[in-house]
C-alpha cells in the first residue's frame, strides 16, 4: 500500500522572513503611493492652480524638492485650523476680506450630504458642476480655532456616489449653501450663505506639514481681529448640527 506524503509546510524562519518582507514592501511602495495620492489631492484646492498635472508629476516634484527620504514623510492626514462665527454684516465682512484678500472672491454653490458614521463627518460636497468630493474628517465640537483632520477623494458622479451611500449608511442630513471664497496667505476665508440657517464665515488655515497646530490657531486668530469678528460670535460643531438642533 502507497504511504500518502505530508503536505510540506514552511518552517517558521521562512514565515517569519516572508511576512517581514511584505510589511517592507507596504513602507517601500504603498506608503509613497498614498503620500502621492493625498498630495494629488490637495493640489489645486481653495481655487489656486494644481501644483501636479499627473501622478508621475507629483512624484517626481517631491524627489527633486524634498529627496528621497520626501517620499516617506507627511504621509498623515492632511489638517486645517478652523474657526466658525455668525455674521451680522455680511457686507462689510466681504468688504474686509476683500481688501485682505486683493481680490472679489469667488463664489460657489456647495450642496453637502452628510452621512451616518459611527466617528468624525462623513459628507458628500456636490459642486453643482457635474463633480463632487467625498471628505471624511475629524474635529472637536468647541468655539475658538479647532484641528480639523481629513481626507478627501474626488469624484465626477456625485448623484450616483450620493444614491450608493444613502443606502448603505442612510442620511443625515443636507445643507445647501452659497459660499464667497476669499484667500489670505495659507487660509481660505469662506463668507457663506446658509440655506436655513443665514450668513456665516468659516476660516481654514491650511497647515504646512511643518507647521504646529499652535501656529495655526495663531493665524486664524489674527485674521479673526483683522475682519472683526469677536468670540461672541464664534459656534460649535457643523451646519448640519446647527440645522437638526433647529428641528429638533
């Protein structure tokens, strides 16, 4: 009668070595890929021109400005320092970000979805142009400047994303909205009229990957007294907070 072999098995050395290899492999190649990624991301965003035209363009920036240990740095979520405040006067507050800003400002219609998510927002921005983002992100909900942490993808079917997430995590709630963008230095200023709710100003310093948090509560501060906006005024949470506490 045949003796029937013993399927072979690695010996744990082997595993052991395997599995360290493929834990390398994720640090030597994914981890380039998602910097790459988010920076693709936040090229171009508050208005200014797109700092990558493709990928390989992206890549090839951050070896020659930053060297190869570049493409292995700044890999987090990307964070804002923001601050949110009714407005009384709308006029004048665009007035004086116009003349911070040198410019008129652009406006956008923004349609945001929020979705249910068991930690930080889930919304889906439709820009009423035939694209959209989907942002996921993170804050604290307290007046005065707050970290907000994200992450963003786009996408150039915003009703078709919309339909597929409500089913699957259902809605929270909508918020309709025109917003005025203004840029001073590394903040987008947003003058926003809030269907529902009335006018707002929303600041968002961008934080350089060298930048503190501390730094940022800095800047929006400042441009807090230079638009003439007092603590009094400053809100919590989200708009769409602010819409279902009105509901509720």
């Amino acid at each position: 009668m045949a003796e029937v072999s013993k399927p072979k098995t690695s010996p744990k050395a082997v595993k052991f070595l395997f599995g360290g290899l493929a834990g390398m492999g994720a640090t030597v190649f994914v981890q380039p890929l998602d910097l790459v990624k988010n920076r693709m991301q936040l090229s171009g965003q508050g208005g200014k021109a797109r700092e990558y035209k493709t990928s390989f363009h992206a890549l090839a920036s951050i070896l020659k400005n930053e060297g190869l240990g570049g493409i292995y740095t700044g890999s987090e979520m990307p964070s804002n320092v923001e601050i949110k405040a009714r407005v009384s006067n709308a006029t004048r507050l665009a007035e004086r970000a116009s003349q911070l800003s040198q410019s008129e400002g652009t406006v956008i219609r923004q349609q945001d979805t929020f979705f249910n998510c068991r930690t930080g927002r889930l919304k889906l921005r439709n820009l009423m142009d035939g694209s959209g983002q989907l942002i996921f992100y993170e804050r604290p909900d307290c007046d005065g400047p707050k970290v907000s942490n994200y992450s963003l993808s786009t996408t150039q079917d915003p009703e078709g994303l919309r339909t597929v997430l409500a089913d699957s995590l259902g809605v929270k709630g909508e918020v309709r909205k025109e917003r005025r963008l203004f840029l001073v230095g590394q903040t987008r200023v947003h003058l926003d009229s809030v269907e529902g709710l009335g006018h707002y100003m929303e600041l968002e310093v961008v934080l350089r990957e060298d930048q503190r948090p501390e730094e940022g509560e800095a800047i929006a501060r400042s441009l807090m007294k230079e638009l003439g906006v007092g603590d009094d005024s400053l809100v919590t949470g989200a708009y769409v907070d602010l819409l279902l506490e009105g509901q509720g």
